[in-house]
C-alpha cells in the first residue's frame, strides 16, 4: 500500500488501488474506540448528462437521480431496511448526496465488522421495482416541497440562481417535483451500473485497527466487478458574469436571513486549490471574523448578533464563497462589505492580523484530527477533488501577504458579488 503521513498531527494513510479500480483509504488511529467507514461514489446531483463507458450515445437523466438512487439503497429484496438493520447493531448510520458525491457510512463502538458486512452488501447489491420507485417519489416529493418552505434552504439556493446561469449546482440536490417525476428502475440501475463501479469509488475507513488486516476484511466483502473505464461527464458551458444582483423572497422569519455570494473561476482542484482555499479562508475571517473591524461595527451597531458562516464550497466545475447568517439590515451588511474590500485591496492587510488568524485556522485544522468521522470523511470530500488532506497542514505556512493581495484582487470582485434575501 502507498504511504501518505504528516508529522505534525502524526497520522498515516494507507492508500490501495485494487484491480477492480476502487480506491482503499486506510487511516489506522491507535487508541480509538470508534471506527468509522464511509464508501462513497463520485456522483452527484450534477452528473445528469453523460456517455456510459463502452458507448457512444449521450445519457440524460432527470436531476435528483444521484439523491433519488441514494434513498433507495436501503431496500432489501426481503422487505427490510439496511438502515434498520444497521441501527439494530447499535450502529450510527447514514448516506448523503451533494453536488459532486454520495457516500454511505456509520461509526460504531461495537459490531463494526457486522455492520461493515451490511452496509458493504447493500451498496453491492441494489433492488428497484416499479412499485418501490413510485412509493418513494411520494417520499422525496414531500421532502422537496418541505424544503420550498425552508428559509434557511430558499435563501441558500436563490443565492446561488443569482450566480450561475447554466450550471446545474443552482437545482436542488433532491431535484424538482417535474424531475423526479420521470425516474424509473431502468434509469436507476443504468445510473447505478454506470457510478457505482468501483473505479468510480472510495472507501475509507478510519480507527484502532491494523491496515493489512482491514483491507483483507474489506476484500471478503467484495463482489467480484471489473473496472468499466472512464464517464465522459457533459456539463453546460457557464459563464464568468453572475445573473443578477439581488434576490429577496418573503417568508415567515423572525429576523431577516442573507447570503452573500461570490461567483469564482473553476479550479483545477490540484495543490494550488489547496493553497486558494486557505487564502480565501484567511480572508473571509478578516473581513468579518469575530475580532474583525467591520464585525464589530455591525454588532454594536446591533446589526447581527453572531458571526456569520464564512464558506468557501469548490468543486472541479464550480466555486464560490458564501457569507451567510441573520441581521436587522442585510443590505447595509453587503454595502459595508464591498466597502471593506476595497479598503483592504487600496490599504493592504495587516500582516499581524494574517499571523494570528493562520494560528487560529491551523489549530482548527489540527482539531479535526481528533475526530475518526471527521477525518475519514474530510479524506473522502478531498479525494473526490483530487487533493491529499494532508496537504492543507503543510501549505497554510507558505500563505503571506503577498499571496492574500493576489487571491483578494483576483476572486474578491464586485461584479462577481450577489446578495440573496429572505424576509417578512
């Protein structure tokens, strides 16, 4: 197995490609008593239009697949519910789509290996019928249509049809009512065949186990499949300009809700994203970190009351940041805030300031160490993007000023900026 390790946190991850093409990440943690698995495939609500290996023609699938496959999962032939089963083992279980991945996990105390057989079988081994797909889009249906209800959900995704034109990161993960109206079992298990080939996957297990000994657990689990070669995925063009400004809904709230967008170029997802990220996170955390000058401003100004969430979300055809949070007045936040940029781009940024929020940052970083399921699914999230988790903890140190001045003239644009609004 390849060895990839980093000595500040003194971890290990054992890598392995099998024949087959699936990728084995193995990050052995002495001393815990959890472990934690998380098997997960790269597709996700994005990946409606694509050539099957071995084909010529173009596949069009309607959006919500990814989640729609993902729900369905669960259901066995004999009528049971792999979740059910997994939490009679006393198990935490779960799956999640987003925009680029759906994974399949639990952690566990006990029964780790019992679970690992279940959750292993089900993934290898789908069942759809007529009646199970037609059941289950009453399901999701109520779930999308709690969703148009969600504030907090309607704010987020206006934000993001205000930055994107084409790119289907601006449809909900679970699809439309339309959509979902069309999936049938043969469309699921050609999607199924298509994602679900282990050259297509990673599993990732992280705890107090030997690794040679967890991937020889892992291979008696496996159903014998041949890599199937590369998807070609078809993605709309998108370009670089935003839709619109602003957007504002009315909903029942208590207090206004805001997301601030920024719409960036696609990333290349190699080491200098890796680089980027923190740089943008850095930031972020000195335009409206806690101790920052515009924060404090707008909270005793009585403004906001909390420290926004500060995100950076990229994948291979998308990124963008957002600023999301409550406030009395969500404009005065996005007018002060396209203010406070330009001073730092006309003024410079303060290298003190820069020296203690890396501090910060990077204990945070370290932290996430501490945590089986936070590493195994960090280890997931980044392989998909073609990134070596280890690498944020060596490359945050070569962050300076410079660097920042750069990432801020070149990602930080007005005329990128969007504001989304949920209120009364």
């Amino acid at each position: 197995m390849k060895i990839i390790e980093n000595s500040k946190v003194k971890e290990k991850a054992y890598i392995e490609k099998l024949e087959n093409g699936l990728t084995i990440v193995l990050i052995p943690k002495k001393g815990t008593h959890k472990k934690y698995i998380i098997w997960g495939t790269n597709y996700g609500s994005i990946d409606s239009e694509f050539i099957v290996p071995g084909e010529k023609e173009i596949t069009k699938v309607p959006m919500g697949i990814a989640h729609f496959l993902e729900h369905k999962m669960f259901e066995q032939p004999d009528g049971t519910n792999s979740l059910d089963t997994l939490t009679a083992l006393g198990v935490e279980a779960n799956a999640y789509t987003t925009n680029d991945h759906t994974a399949y996990l639990f952690e566990a105390t006990d029964n780790f290996y019992e679970a690992m057989t279940e959750l292993m079988d089900y993934v290898q081994h789908p069942y759809f019928t007529d009646e199970n797909v037609e059941k289950e889009k009453g399901i999701i249906g109520q779930e999308i249509n709690m969703y148009e209800d969600s504030p907090e959900w309607r704010v987020y995704l206006n934000a993001m049809k205000a930055m994107y034109h084409n790119n289907p990161v601006k449809i909900d993960i679970a699809g439309t009512i339309e959509s979902i109206s069309k999936i049938n079992k043969e469309t699921l298990y050609k999607c199924y065949n298509t994602f679900y080939n282990p050259s297509n996957m990673v599993l990732v297990i992280c705890g107090d186990f030997k690794s040679h000994d967890m991937l020889e657990e892992i291979n008696k689990r496996l159903v014998e499949t041949k890599s199937k070669g590369k998807i070609k995925r078809i993605y709309p063009k998108e370009p670089d300009d935003i839709v619109q400004e602003k957007i504002e809904q009315k909903l029942e709230v208590s207090q206004p809700l805001y997301v601030i967008g920024i719409k960036d170029k696609n990333n290349n997802c190699e080491k200098e994203i890796v680089k980027k990220h923190i740089a943008i996170e850095i930031i972020l955390y000195l335009l409206m970190g806690k101790s920052s000058k515009l924060y404090k401003e707008l909270y005793n100004q009585g403004i906001i009351y909390e420290r926004p969430s500060l995100d950076y979300e990229f994948s291979k055809n998308y990124a963008h940041i957002m600023i999301s949070g409550q406030a009395t007045e969500p404009e005065i936040i996005y007018e002060k805030m396209k203010s406070e940029i330009e001073n730092m781009k006309n003024n410079g940024i303060d290298k003190k300031d820069v020296v203690r929020i890396k501090k910060m940052i990077y204990g945070n970083y370290v932290k996430e160490y501490n945590d089986v399921g936070d590493i195994a699914r960090m280890f997931l999230s980044d392989y998909f993007k073609g990134i070596n988790s280890f690498d944020y903890l060596e490359e945050i140190e070569a962050i300076n000023v410079e660097y920042l001045s750069q990432v801020l003239e070149d990602v930080f644009k007005e005329d990128k900026m969007v504001i989304s609004i949920v209120k009364n």
